[in-house]
C-alpha cells in the first residue's frame, strides 16, 4: 500500500537537519499521524498573537473612550470654574456697590445717628469686602505667606467687628512667621474666619490666634478666648452646627485633626487644629 510522504528536511539526508515546513500544512501532516513538537509551538504562538491582536484592539477602544471622558470631564470643569469665577466677581461686585450705595445715603442723611449708623454699615460691608478679595488673590500661587495673611485678615475682621470705643477688645495674631502651600493655605483660611467668627461670638475681650510648631503633626493653629468655657460634655464631631461642619471638612481636606479645650490661664475656650 501508500506509505505517508516522509516529512522533507534540509540539508539532504543529514537526520540532524531541521525540518522544513509550512505552518499550515501542520494540521494536514498531523491527521496523516505526523505530531512534531515544532508545529505544536507555531500553532501556539499563532493563537496566542492573534488573542493579544484581539487584546490590543479592545485596550485601544477602551482607552479612547476613557480619553473621551476625561475631555468632557475637563470641559466640565473648566465650564463650572467660569460659572463659579464669574460668581465670585458678581458677588464681589455687589458687595461694592450696597457699601457705596449705604456710604451715599449717609451723606445724604439729616439725621447724625442715621448717617452714622449707615456709615458703619458700609464700613462693615467693604471690609467684608476686603476679606474676600484677599481670600481670591492667592489663587494660582503655590504658596502662601499664611502669618501675614492672618494679620490682615484679623486686622480687617476687628475693624469690622469691634466698636472703636472698647479698645481692649480685638484679635491678636502671634506664633510662627511661616508660607505655607496654597492648597494647604486656603482651607486653613477657611478654618481661622470659622474658628475667628465663633471666638468674636462669646469673647468678652481679646481673641489669640496662634500659628505653632507641633511635635505631633508638624503644625497647630489655635483660635483662644476668654468667654465662657466649653462644657464639660462638648464634642464638635457630634455638633450638628454649620461652622464646626465646615471646620470638620477643611480639616480632613488637610489631613489635619481638630482638638479643644480652656484657653489661657484655663479660663475661655481654645480650638485647635493640627496638621501636617
């Protein structure tokens, strides 16, 4: 009978040449009763490129519709970051416009109590004012010169807050003279016109802001005054009110910890806030 075509091999009747074969014709010799290791490799390696072909395909598609994404959500962003600027200059806006409306009408009064009264009035919204333009002018810088940005900051929220006539009531800032990062820099400042607004709330007198090194986190910034202590049972993670809220939130933003306690010669109420 036919015997099977011996498998042709190079290098003429050399048994140690390599053979010479075509990939395709391996399933053909091997239904022929020919299984050669070497033909079992190519076959392999042909279907293991043709799965990472099929692979690299999907990995494109995804990757383009994920780039797709990403543009839309930065469209997005881009979008609410000029709704929220062109808030912020609106807000700032009319800020100004109700301080000078209020300045006029002081002029215009007759009356001295009336016009006086609207004169603070307007001094009051123009620091209010002030605040808040500082607040947006350290947008876009890296860091922060944060100390002298407290003294401003107190200094404009006294002027606003304090009578002229009670000159042992105001704000002092002391501590470290420090920068810090803006991104640090800007829910601290959120932090002190919280922890400041509450302090102005029940201090009889002055208020202390401290800027201090702190062995446990790095830094501590401490809002002090002399009103009537916390009570014994007081624990801001359970306060349900706004301020210590927002406190709460900048300070995880910061990876900081808040703490509380008396305030100088164990009289008052200090809150602190510890942070890296």
């Amino acid at each position: 009978g036919m015997q099977a075509a011996s498998p042709v091999r190079s290098g003429g009747g050399d048994p140690s040449a390599k053979l010479l074969f075509a990939p395709d014709g391996a399933n053909s010799l091997r239904a022929s009763g020919f299984d050669i290791p070497e033909w079992h490799a190519v076959a392999d390696c042909e279907c293991e490129l043709a799965n990472d072909g099929r692979t690299e395909i999907r990995l494109r598609e995804a990757l383009a519709r994920s780039e797709a994404l990403h543009r839309k959500k930065d469209a997005r962003i881009q979008y609410y970051e000029v709704l929220s600027q062109e808030s912020d200059h609106r807000l700032l806006n009319s800020l100004q416009m109700i301080s000078s409306l209020l300045a006029m009408q002081s002029r215009a009064s007759k009356n001295a109590e009336t016009a006086s009264e609207l004169a603070i009035a307007a001094g009051r919204i123009a620091m209010i004012d002030r605040v808040h333009r500082r607040l947006h002018s350290i947008d876009g810088s890296e860091t922060v010169a944060f100390t002298q940005y407290l003294k401003d900051f107190c200094r404009d929220f006294s002027a606003m807050v304090f009578s002229q006539n009670r000159p042992e009531q105001g704000i002092a800032v002391k501590g470290l003279d420090i920068e810090l990062p803006t991104v640090t820099a800007i829910p601290l400042g959120f932090i002190a016109n919280e922890l400041i607004t509450n302090a102005v709330k029940n201090s009889r007198g002055q208020i202390t802001v401290r800027l201090d090194a702190n062995p446990e986190k790095g830094l501590a910034l401490s809002v002090s005054n002399d009103g009537a202590a916390l009570p014994a049972d007081f624990d801001p993670a359970a306060s349900t009110g706004l301020g210590m809220k927002i406190i709460r939130s900048f300070a995880n933003q910061i990876g900081g910890e808040l703490r509380f306690g008396r305030g100088d010669n164990n009289e008052g109420s200090r809150f602190t806030v510890l942070f890296p």
